[in-house]
C-alpha cells in the first residue's frame, strides 16, 4: 500500500492552501513547499521517504479529511474562559471593536486601521513575546512576498499592508521549533487552524506560540493576481519587480484602495505606477480571477481559532473614510487587557460595537463560506470531486444555482490556464484575456438567461 499523506490526501484533489505547516514539521524532513503551474503553493514530497505509520502532515493540514473542525478545536481553546460569549459565524468573543491606531503612522501606512501591526508592536513592546512572525515584501521576483520573524516593531512596522500574494510559513516555523523564544504569529483562517493543530500535537510549538492572530480572509490568489493587476496598467508580467498592496489616496474611499507596482523598463530602470480597485482590481477579485480551490471549501469567516481577529470595517460609516478603520473580535482576556491598556495611553481609538454589526461587515464573504459553500459541496459530490467534510451541509442544487457553479468553476480554473498560455507567449494582453474569458462561460450565461425567461413566463401564466 502506498503512503498516506498530504500529498495524496490534500494537494491530488487540488484543497492544498499552500501554508506550509505540514513541511515544517514533517519527521522525515521530506516535505517541501514548491509553486505549482499556476503559481499556487503546493506540498511535494521531494524525497520519496513517507513513512506508512506517520501521518503527522495530514494531522496539521486543515483541508485534510479526518481533522477536527473549528467548533471542536475553539470550545477547547476559549469556552471555558469566564465571561466569553459565542455567536454563530464569529465563534467566541469577549468583545467587539472598532478602531483605528494613532501612533507611528498605523494607520496611513496599514491596510486598514493599523490596529494588527500596533497589537504586534504593543506585545513586543510590553515583552509579552520576544519576536513577531509576519509577511513582508521579498526583493527576489519569483517570490514577492514572505513569512518573516521580527524582533523589533520597527520590522514589524515595515510588514503593513494586506498581501494579495502567497505566502508559506514552512521557514518560519522551522525556526520557531529552532530558535527558543516566546512568538505572536499572524495568519489567515486556514494557517491559524494549521497552528492550532500543530500546537496540538507538538509540545515545543504550544509553548513557543504565545498568541495568534487572525485576518479575516475573502480568499488566496496565486501569484498571476499580481501581475494581472499590474499588466491592467500595461506592465509586462516578465518585467514585474515587486508590488505594494492597499495604497490609500485621499481623493478615494477606503474601498478604492490600489497596488502599487514597480518594474523595470526597455533601458532596465525601476518604474512604478498605481492600478485602484475600481481600474480592475475589483473585477478581477469579485470574479474570482486566480482564486485557489481550497478556498471554496472553507467555512471560516472569522479567524475562530486566533485570539484576535481583524477585518476592514465595510459598514457604511467608516468604508468612505479613505485612512481606513478596522473591526475587531478578541477572544484572549490578555489580548482584550492589552487592547484596554492602549485606549487608556492614547495610542489607539477603541469603540465598543455590536457583534451583529460586525457580522454585517463581512455579509459578502458569509454568503460565500456558508450560503454558497453548502451548495458547492453538492455539486462536488454530484461531480464526485473529494473535499473535507465542513460544518454546512450540502443544500439542494436548483438549475440556476447549478450554472452559476458551473460559471464559477469554470471562471476561476480558465483564469490560470489562460493567463499562462497567453503570458507564455510573450506580452500579456489584458483585453485578448477578456475576450478569451467570457468566450469560456457564454453558454451558462446563455443559459441563465433562458431558464430565467422560462420562469418569468411559467410565473406570469400561473403554471
């Protein structure tokens, strides 16, 4: 009998999230993180050398089949805490915030509010840890972004900014089991669940990660997102140097936040420009463009297993504000102290708000990971493709929700083939993109049409 594991279980039924855990800490040292043709991370077993009785990847890994879910794993991490409350998509919290950081320049200079890198800072500062493990722009051009350990909020200050862009953490939690020391650890949903089962079942970890923190997660792009927004303003993917996610201007929303791009023109010299979220971003985003499978099986909207979460404040009294304002759920009685502790100094705004508003904010990404996540397990089955059980059951499939699962499939996989056929090629046309692109769903849109056609007349006649 071959060897169970990641490989096999996880990345051969395209679920891998590509974050890295499981290489990390593969016993055999034979796991490795490697870019797959679409520049998506991937697990690869490089040596051959699983062993048949360890299955330590596939007890990290959170698309694997067999692990516990987030209701599970969060009543052991936070129930029994005095005062905690639950709801259902946020999981536990103590209480919910909205804010901003007024210190070090947080907030001009973050994604939105500035309150993880200033909750990083504050836990350096106060020598709750000694290092802060986070994403930060990588000069090499194959890998624009990387997990980094940072021992001063200086280093943290410079890690601002969301990362539309993977990211692996097999390197940085290799030196934490290395390197003694108490560590904060930043991540998306599914890297904070990878933590918490690696936590589980090694010692060195649990004690080392003092405290996680969680970013609320829409979904992962591969690497072409980058050079696609970047390719919108003509830039060639091959002369790509390095990309800055969620530029502010002042003349904008907060929604209509840009990338900015740096590459190297016909002489070789270092360019930049700016491509906004309303010039094509958005577009690209809303359609899935480059989205990772993985991600249409995740039902954690909330970061449920981090001790506290953070998110964009998309509520209609703070999204216009273009210096950008978070929401917060803490969930750690330290965590919530610290927070308190900063309001009390000044250095942040903090204002109590209801746990339903904050629910409201993230309704787009509700609908996704749950709505329309428990149909796509139906149509998965019906297509007899593997994915994880979730804590959604699958929902009857009607014949419009059908097509558009058909559209969205089919969206998400062309946008890589075609991108890559057309990158090979030489100078990436965006428009050439768009004619190929909506040539790939015309017949289900076609058919949409039709079958709500059908259904106004069946309705207007009575039948």
């Amino acid at each position: 009998m071959s060897e169970m594991n990641v490989c096999t279980e996880v990345v051969e039924h395209d679920l891998c999230s590509g974050c890295g855990v499981c290489a990390s800490i593969c016993p055999q040292k034979t796991l490795a993180m490697q870019w797959n043709t679409y520049g998506e991370y991937i697990a690869v077993n490089q040596y051959g050398r699983c062993s048949k009785k360890c299955k330590i990847c596939l007890q990290v890994c959170p698309f694997a089949p067999d692990v516990e879910n987030e209701d599970a794993i969060s009543r052991k991490l936070f129930a029994d805490i005095p005062g905690i409350q639950h709801h259902n998509e946020t999981g536990y919290y103590f209480q919910s915030y909205m804010g901003y950081s007024k210190i070090y320049n947080h907030r001009l200079n973050g994604a939105s509010g500035g309150l993880t890198t200033w909750t990083l800072e504050a836990l350096l500062r106060g020598k709750k840890v000694d290092y802060a493990v986070c994403v930060s722009s990588n000069p090499e051009r194959d890998k624009l972004f990387k997990y980094v350990v940072c021992s001063k909020p200086e280093q943290v200050r410079a890690c601002a900014k969301s990362c539309y862009y993977p990211v692996e953490m097999s390197e940085v939690i290799s030196q934490i089991l290395t390197q003694e020391g108490r560590y904060a650890v930043v991540g998306l949903p599914c890297f904070v669940k990878a933590l918490r089962l690696a936590m589980k079942i090694n010692g060195i970890l649990k004690r080392r990660i003092r405290y996680v923190l969680g970013i609320v997660c829409g979904q992962q792009k591969g690497k072409y997102f980058a050079e696609y927004c970047a390719a919108l303003k003509g830039v060639s993917p091959r002369r790509l140097v390095s990309v800055h996610f969620r530029e502010k201007d002042e003349s904008r929303p907060a929604h209509d936040y840009g990338m900015k791009y740096f590459f190297s023109d016909d002489q070789g010299l270092l360019q930049n420009g700016v491509v906004y979220w309303s010039e094509g971003m958005g577009k690209a985003w809303l359609n899935e463009y480059f989205k990772i499978n993985a991600c249409n099986y995740c039902d954690d909207i909330f970061a449920e297993l981090a001790d506290i979460v953070f998110m964009d404040a998309w509520l209609p009294e703070y999204k216009n504000d273009w210096r950008g304002t978070n929401l917060v759920i803490a969930r750690s009685f330290e965590i919530q102290k610290l927070l308190e502790k900063g309001q009390a100094n000044k250095e942040i705004v903090l204002i109590p708000v209801l746990v339903d508003s904050v629910v409201q904010s993230q309704a787009g990404g509700i609908k996704n990971k749950r709505v329309i996540l428990s149909k796509r397990l139906t149509y998965a089955a019906d297509h007899q493709w593997q994915v994880p059980p979730k804590r959604v059951q699958p929902s009857r499939l009607g014949i419009l929700s059908r097509l558009h699962l058909t559209i969205e499939t089919a969206t998400i996989q062309q946008s890589k083939v075609i991108f890559l056929a057309l990158k090979n090629k030489g100078d990436f046309n965006t428009h050439e993109f768009s004619k190929k692109m909506k040539k790939t769903v015309w017949g289900a849109k076609l058919a949409i049409k039709v079958v709500r056609k059908l259904l106004h007349i069946k309705q207007k006649i009575g039948i």
